[in-house]
C-alpha cells in the first residue's frame, strides 16, 4: 500500500508546475522538518518527517536521503517507521549520533497514547537498515525525578570539550526551555542535568527544535517557538550547565521557515537547513528544505548565513546590467529567464528615499512580489526587517533564490533572511525602480538548473 501511494503521488506530483525543482524535497506526499542531520564518510546524510500516505501531516516516519555536495540528492528506503505494534503512532523529530565504532545511531521522540518517550535505532554499515533498540524508551519522562516537561521533544546532541550532552525542547510550568542531559557508560545512557536555557518571552506555547553548538568563541541556540525561528548568541557555562544569551534576534524572519537542523562537515563548517513550509493547496507533494546556508558571526556579533558556494554549479545562462542609475522616471527591466533564478544585486542608495525590486509582469501596476526599502525597513513580500545601511556605506545587496513556488532571500551578505511561498506569473520580469536617486552598482541574473528528472511524459 505505501509503494502505491507514493506512486500515485509522484506521478500527480511531477505535473506541478509549481513544485521546486532545485531545492530537496521527498520523492512525493507530506515532508517537514529535516532530522538526523550529520556528515559521515564523504556523505551528508539527510533524514526527515515525511508522511508516505498522504500529501498532508500525520503517520510520521523518517525519510532518508544522502549527498556528496548537499546540492544533489539521492533518496534512500524510509528509516523509521512507527511501530504500531508498541503503541507508537509517530516517529517525530531527533538527531543522528556516532557511537562506538562508528556506530549509527538515530535519537528521536516517539509519540502515541501516552507521553512523549526518546527512542533510539541502530544502522547497518551502509546506514540502509535500522533496527530500533530492545532497551526504548532511552529517556523517560520519570527521569527527571517529579519535574514534568510538556511537549518534551526534539533531540539534539553536541560536544562540548570531551562530554557529550543531548538537549531537547519543551514546558516546565508557564517556561519554554531546552533541557540538558549527559552521556554516561554508552549511547543510551543518559542523566537529566536541569535547564539549559529558559525563553525570556513567557507567553510561548512551547520552544521546539532546539539546536545548540558552537560557533568561533561563542554558543549559539537556534529555537523554532511555533513562529520565526529565533537565534540567540551567548556563552556557555561548563560547570552550571548554563546557557546565558548576550544577544536575540531572528535566524530568519518569516515564519515559513521553520524547524532548522545543522550539519558539521570535516571542514568545519556549521551548515543549516530548515522547513519552508505553507504551501498552497497539496497537488500530491507538500513541503521542501530551505537551501543550504553556512554560517558565520559578524562583527556586530550576530548570526550570518550564506547560500553554500556549492549551489552555484547550478547555474546557467547568465544575464547582467551594467553600472545604470536609477530614479523615479529612469527604471530598468528584465525579463527573468523562466521561473528557476538566482539573483545578485548591489544598489548604492545614499541619495534615495525609496528604493524597489519588483517581480511581476512589466505592465503590471502591482507586482506578484516586491521587495522595498524605505531607509529604515525591508520590507520582503509584506515582511517586514528592520535595517540600516550606515554601517554598509549605504549599500543594499540581495541574494535572490526563485525556485518556481519558493524564494529565499539573503540581506547584506547574510545579516538577514527571508523565505517566502510565492506564486508568479509564467513570463515574469523584474523591474528596478527608485524615489530619489540610486545606482545600480552590480545586478547579475542565472538562470539555475534542476536537480531532479524533468516530468515523465
């Protein structure tokens, strides 16, 4: 039945002209946040929630897919399925850990008629076949001596010098916070250390997806409180176990960005992805990964994120416009070369007062989407990023994905991000536009390549 549902799916699936088409996504049906996100043996192993009955949530198993670049992807057999037979109905999110030997391990929350326990599977060699441990639940909801933790879940190991600890999200009272616990004797022994960190906004349902690693001098936790995901950057105490943030603000600032996870790769790079999720109505698929972004910390001691170098062997014809002003009655056009794009623009705004990127038709009074400056906010498709320019010489860059139904865009070299769930029309042009004087100081157009088969006829 599951084979045939998939089928039936993918075939409805490959006709949307909408769906991505260089972003990963499941081979059809319901996918949301990625899991078990690790870098092993040349490989960048992807699992993630997916529902392989139906285009919508529910039945969550873990799909699996793995990459030589995190650009191309190869889907592999589902990894985790829930075992019915124990009670379980979903497998929902958690992370992948090395143990002994090399060992794979697949942390995660299981989820049925009873609380919220953490279960473990062990691969094979080939990271193909996984048999869920006799031992489960690893960690149980009695493990923290009387303290009860609502919505208790959601996974995540790091290292921190030579211990190793597992954080996951949840409720203590009226807190959202992420828990902490230390390895013992082995991968599946496990002792509850308190709080890690308690969000300072008290009026949370509940904190999800905590990850948390470190990055140059300092630790950083991302959080998805069911709204924009959130970043706070801090230090982290070794002997009290305490995470205190000297900074908060957002990893991206849409809510369609959700659910994030990372990878560390054997160059040493931190590398995120996230769920894009709120597409319009499912046409046998639902839900895509963000493109992968490497991170950094700016000067001004918050969180940058770039599109990896990698993605750029998907482009293609390349479009540009020389060095141009632009002003209320001089505007520039370009026809975008289909509905796959990446886009790079850097715009010299000290002497205007409004500046505008349009994508739309060229005759249209109102764009399909605008992004737009006022000196003082971006605003993104009707999102709103406070920003200033004075610390960039008054230079606005934006880095532009448009992948059919998806478009992510990175502000000033990845201060920030916004992804959005657009909709265009087929024979789009993008139309610069200023009130007050603007230059064009760099505006590059590719057109970018697919990563899966075209539709079969």
């Amino acid at each position: 039945m599951l084979n045939e549902c998939l089928a039936q799916a993918q075939e409805q699936a490959e006709q949307d002209p909408s769906r991505p088409m260089f972003h990963f996504r499941a081979p059809a049906q319901w996918m949301n946040d990625p899991n078990g996100t690790i870098y092993h043996n040349g490989y960048y192993h992807l699992f993630y929630q997916f529902n392989p009955y139906q285009a919508k949530w529910g039945q969550i198993h873990w799909g699996h897919a793995r990459s030589r670049d995190l650009v191309h992807w190869e889907h592999l057999p589902i990894a985790l399925t829930p075992s019915a037979e124990l009670g379980e109905e979903h497998c929902f999110s958690g992370c992948a850990y090395l143990g002994e030997q090399q060992t794979p391990i697949l942390f995660y929350t299981s989820i049925g008629r009873r609380l919220p326990e953490q279960w473990a599977a062990v691969g094979d060699t080939d990271w193909i076949a996984w048999q869920k441990i006799a031992e489960n639940p690893f960690l149980k909801m009695a493990d923290h001596h009387g303290i009860h933790v609502e919505d208790w879940r959601d996974p995540f190991v790091f290292q921190a010098g030579e211990r190793t600890f597992m954080t996951l999200g949840g409720k203590i009272a009226h807190d959202s916070v992420a828990v902490i616990y230390e390895k013992g004797k082995d991968a599946f022994s496990w002792t509850y250390q308190g709080v890690l960190f308690r969000h300072p906004d008290a009026a949370l349902h509940s904190l999800e997806c905590p990850n948390f690693f470190p990055l140059g001098d300092k630790w950083v936790l991302l959080d998805s409180p069911y709204g924009p995901v959130d970043c706070f950057i801090g230090d982290f105490d070794l002997e009290t176990l305490n995470f205190t943030p000297e900074s908060q603000h957002l990893a991206d600032y849409s809510k369609q960005f959700y659910a994030t996870n990372l990878y560390h790769d054997d160059n040493g790079r931190w590398i995120l992805v996230g769920w894009i999720r709120d597409f319009e109505q499912p046409r046998g698929w639902n839900g895509c990964l963000s493109l992968p972004r490497e991170l950094s910390i700016g000067a001004d001691g918050r969180l940058r994120q770039r599109p990896i170098p990698g993605l750029q062997q998907l482009r293609g014809e390349h479009f540009r416009i020389e060095a141009e002003e632009l002003s209320k009655s001089r505007r520039i056009a370009m026809r975008m070369p289909g509905q796959q794009a990446e886009i790079f623009g850097q715009f010299d705004l000290r002497d205007a007062r409004i500046f505008s990127l349009n994508i739309g038709h060229a005759s249209d009074e109102q764009p399909a989407l605008a992004i737009s400056y006022d000196g003082r906010t971006l605003d993104v498709a009707g999102i709103a990023v406070p920003l200033s320019l004075a610390e960039d010489r008054h230079l606005l860059t934006l880095h532009i994905f448009i992948d059919r139904s998806v478009m992510e865009v990175f502000v000033n070299n990845g201060r920030a991000c916004v992804t959005r769930v657009v909709a265009l029309p087929d024979d789009a042009a993008i139309t610069l536009f200023a009130d007050g004087a603007a230059n064009v100081a760099q505006f590059e157009l590719w057109e970018m390549r697919a990563i899966w088969p075209p539709a079969r006829e």
